[in-house]
C-alpha cells in the first residue's frame, strides 16, 4: 500500500531560526514528490517538485530534497518568517499514469516572535 | 488568471440535510478532482473527473456522496442526508490534463454538520 508519512507531526520555532521537515514514502513506483504548504483556511500551494532525477530544488527560503534510493524527501526552511506558520504536506505520484497521489498527513509549524 | 474558486467557504448545515458545494476549476484545466480533509488527516480524494470521460468515483465514501461536472468546467459535490462525521473541509483541485502532479487547490469549503 502506498503511503507517506511525515515527521515531526508539529514543530514550533523562534523566529529568524531553521528548520528541516521530514517526509518517508513507501509509493511505487515513483514519479514524482511535491511540498505543499497550506496556510489556516486556505488550500495547498505547490512550494516545490521533484522527480527521480532531482536530489534538491529550492525556491527562496525552502529547500527541499530528495533521496530515492532511501525514499526520504525532506523540507529546509532557512531563517524562518512568521509568515512560514502552516501546514506543510508531502504529496508523491506513482509512476504508470495514476492520477491520484497520496498525501502525507502534514507537518504543522508554528513560527513564533 | 484567476485560481480555483469553490463556494461557499463555510457551510454549517443540520444533521440529516443536504448540502451542494461547488468548485469552479481555473481556465483550460480539464482535469477536475474533490478531496476531503478531516482534522489531523491527510488529503482523501473523492472523485476526479477528466474531459468528457466518465467519472472516477472510486473515492466517494458512501452513496450519499455525489459529484457532477457541467460543461466540463464548474463542479458540484452534493451530500445527502449529512451525517456528524461529514464534517471536514472539502477541497477541489484542477489541472491540465497529463499534468496531475501539478493540481492546483481551491480555498475549501469547511463543513460543519450540528
């Protein structure tokens, strides 16, 4: 059974400090590996996308990586803003044209002053 | 361009009544999927529906839950006979089609049955 699951379940940090985010999946065969971020009340944002190829991608302050040998993906987050207060969802696609990719449960942060 | 849109964004509702949310998909996406995300859970798809092909329902929890898709742009998820346990925020992604690793959420439409 496909599945991804994410640690830690909540985290929370002083603003200005780092982070990382943790996801493990068990999906095969992989396509692909997504981080969403989701704030309170609203719907998931793609933050980045992997696939097999790809050990890191960055956009800004996240950074995220990749290892598809282990099935690890994890989630940097560099000198953190109150803004970062969210959810933040591991997704992963298999590969042979499945449509629907299944969803990591979430890591909740909270970024306080 | 504009993004998804569902409405409404809160729904409180009784009970045993139905309720229809709505989702409007963003421009050229033909590719229309619902999920169900309860509290502390992750995202549970529902249905998907792709161009003018039938409907994958395979996710809908019960025979009180429906979706349709007019036109092939605006979509309608209509619970029937609501129960305590349909509470949750209901969320409609769109995409391209080919594309499904790039879906693109609506706000979400809390629902909560008293």
């Amino acid at each position: 059974k496909n599945q991804v699951e994410q640690s830690p379940q909540s985290l929370i940090i002083l603003e200005g400090k780092n982070c990382t985010l943790q996801c493990n999946y068990t999906v095969s065969p992989f396509s692909n590996l997504r981080w969403y971020k989701q704030d309170t009340g609203r719907g998931p944002v793609s933050l980045t996308i992997m696939t097999f190829s790809e050990n890191t991608k960055s956009n800004g302050r996240y950074t995220a990586t990749l290892d598809a040998d282990t099935k690890q993906s994890s989630l940097h987050i560099t000198a953190s803003q109150l803004s970062d207060s969210a959810s933040y969802i591991c997704v992963v696609s298999a590969a042979g044209g499945s449509y629907i990719p299944t969803f990591g449960r979430g890591t909740s942060l909270i970024v306080h002053p | 361009g504009a993004g998804v849109s569902q409405s409404p964004s809160n729904k409180v509702t009784e009970k045993g009544k139905d309720v229809e949310l709505r989702c409007d998909p963003i421009s050229g996406h033909t590719a229309l999927y619902w999920y169900r995300q309860s509290l502390g859970q992750g995202l549970e798809f529902l249905i998907y529906f792709q161009g003018n092909s039938a409907p994958d329902k395979s996710g809908l929890p019960s025979d009180r839950f429906s979706a349709e898709r007019t036109g092939g742009s605006v979509s309608t998820l209509t619970i029937q006979r609501t129960q305590q346990e349909d509470s949750a925020v209901y969320l409609c992604a769109s995409s391209l089609p080919q594309r499904s690793y790039e879906q693109y959420f609506g706000p979400g439409t809390r629902l909560t049955v008293t």
